[in-house]
C-alpha cells in the first residue's frame, strides 16, 4: 500500500497547474517560437518557478497542518523542500549535458528553446511513469531502498572520477541506430525537425538533438529519482518537488549557459551529494538521519563547490 499524504483532487489540481503552465509557455509566451532566451529572460523565468515552489510548499504545509498536524505537515514541507534542492541541483548536471550537445550540433541559440521545451515534456511523460513504478516498488520491497542507496554511490564516484570528462556522442548506440535507419539531412532548417526534399521526408540534425536531450532526460531521472527516495517514498511529494524542479530546467539552462565554466567544481559537488544520499539510504536501518540535517548537509556542499569554482576561475582570470 502506498502511502501518501495527497488526496485525489490534490493530484488533479497538480496536473492542471502544470499543463496550464505549459500552455501559458506554448501560447502566450511564444515558447514555440524560434528566438535567443535572454539573461534576463531566463532570470525571470528562473525566480518565477523558485517562487512558485516554495509558494506551493508553504501552501501544502498550511493544509496539511488543519489535516494531519503541525509536525506532520512540517515534515512533509520539509521533505518536499529537500527533495526539490536535490532535484534542482542535479539539474545543473542536466545544463553542462544540454550545453555539450547543443554545441557539438552547433545547434543555432534561436533553436534551442524548442527543442528544450519538447524535452521537458519529455522528461514530465517519463517521471510519472518511473515515479509510479518506483513508488509501488519500495512499497512492496522495501530492501529496494538499499539497492537504490548502492547505486547512487557508485553513480557518485563515476561522476567523481568522469567529472573533467567529455562522452563521445558519435559513438552514443542510439544516435547510430537512428542515423541508420532515417534519412538526415546536413544543415538545419529553422526550427522544424522533418522536410520534404526531392519528394522525401528527410529529418534535419534537430531530431539528433532531441534525441540526445531526451536520453540524457532519461539517465537524469535515473540518478534523481533513486536519491529523492531517501528523502522520502510519499509519491506525491517526490512527483511535486521533481516536476518543480524540471519546470524551472529550462530557465536555468539559459541562465548557466554563459557561464557554465564558472561553475566547473560543482559536477565534484553533485557527486558528493550523490554518495551523502546513497549512504544514508544504507544506514537507515542502523541511523536515521533527520530531514533538515539532510537539507543542511546537501546545501553546505553545493554551496562549498560553487564558491570553491568562483574561486578557481577568478584565479584562472
């Protein structure tokens, strides 16, 4: 049985927030059509979605506190906010692959904002299912948690020891496959994906790009999903604070792009973030380690390997 704290219309009133959102992006805000995403833009967007998480958590915990009680509802507030600094933070790893791969497309910054979009709705399709399957799972196996802390520590030490290096996306087995089987074209089309040419359809190297952002969404949830289980198995909380988190992927993205290199130490600190929380799915049984003690762990590392860049590439200047 899956415990959660959420009610039906809880889950209802989620979706149709999201998918307005994502309209008021397609539709009104001209997410669909071809142009460069400013700074500011992108700061806006940026402080927007902050915003509105940490308005929807403080919205939650004065519910929850007339449903459940204080101490309940400020532990569900307080997992929520630590599973959406996790998730947020690990986002930041899905921005250096996003920018790895627009590049080695030389995909024009006009173009980007499309694909991304398509991206996210993507990465929301795959989270709920992964979510679900991955609640119902813990559930009714609770030794998956062990196997889920493994894997994140592992995961945290390849990151440790892959941090300073670049994958070869030629050799990637998908990417082969689907230049196997489909026809490509050599040189983009504005924002379109397929074309007519010589009275064939023929696919441009924007669906390479799709392709690869939609992979790395993927292997992003792989990594995250996992880590915000020790945090907590409520699957609305890990859906809620992951949605957040992958609304506001795009705004960040066009925020870091610039200064990617800035930040170039913090891939050592995802790492360490990684192995914190496999770690303490491993001990749980012996040490329970409070949520807020979590929350101030994970943000004195992130904080620790984001001076420590500024630092580093001031010194480099």
């Amino acid at each position: 049985m899956i415990e959660t704290v959420a009610q039906p219309w809880m889950w209802g009133a989620f979706i149709a927030f999201v998918l307005a959102m994502l309209a008021l992006d397609i539709f009104a805000l001209g997410g669909s059509k071809s142009h460069k995403v400013s700074v500011k833009e992108a700061a806006i967007w940026s402080v927007v979605w902050v915003s509105l998480a940490l308005a929807f958590n403080i919205g939650m915990y004065f519910y929850l506190k007339d449903i459940v009680g204080e101490a309940a509802a400020m532990t569900k507030s307080m997992e929520f906010l630590t599973g959406y600094v996790i998730e947020k933070s690990l986002s930041v790893d899905n921005v250096f692959v996003f920018l790895m791969i627009f590049g080695h497309f030389a995909v024009p910054e006009q173009y980007q904002r499309k694909v991304l979009l398509y991206g996210v709705l993507g990465a929301i399709i795959m989270r709920v299912i992964m979510i679900l399957a991955g609640s119902w799972v813990v559930s009714q196996f609770s030794w998956v948690l062990y196997l889920f802390g493994i894997f994140l520590i592992i995961t945290g030490m390849r990151m440790l020891v892959a941090a300073e290096k670049e994958p070869d996306l030629e050799a990637n087995p998908v990417l082969k496959f689907a230049k196997k089987v489909l026809p490509f074209t050599n040189q983009f089309h504005e924002e379109k994906f397929s074309i007519i040419e010589n009275g064939k359809r023929v696919f441009t190297p924007l669906l390479l790009v799709l392709i690869l952002i939609e992979i790395s969404d993927v292997v992003f949830a792989v990594d995250s999903i996992p880590a915000i289980f020790a945090v907590t198995t409520d699957p609305f909380i890990v859906f809620t604070s992951n949605i957040f988190a992958i609304m506001g992927l795009r705004a960040l993205y066009f925020l870091l792009a610039d200064m990617a290199n800035r930040f170039h130490l913090l891939k050592f600190g995802l790492a360490f973030v990684l192995m914190f929380v496999g770690t303490k799915m491993m001990v749980v049984k012996w040490m329970h380690v409070p949520t807020n003690v979590s929350l101030m762990v994970i943000g004195g590392i992130l904080a620790s390997s984001i001076i420590a860049s500024l630092i580093a590439t001031r010194k480099k200047d």
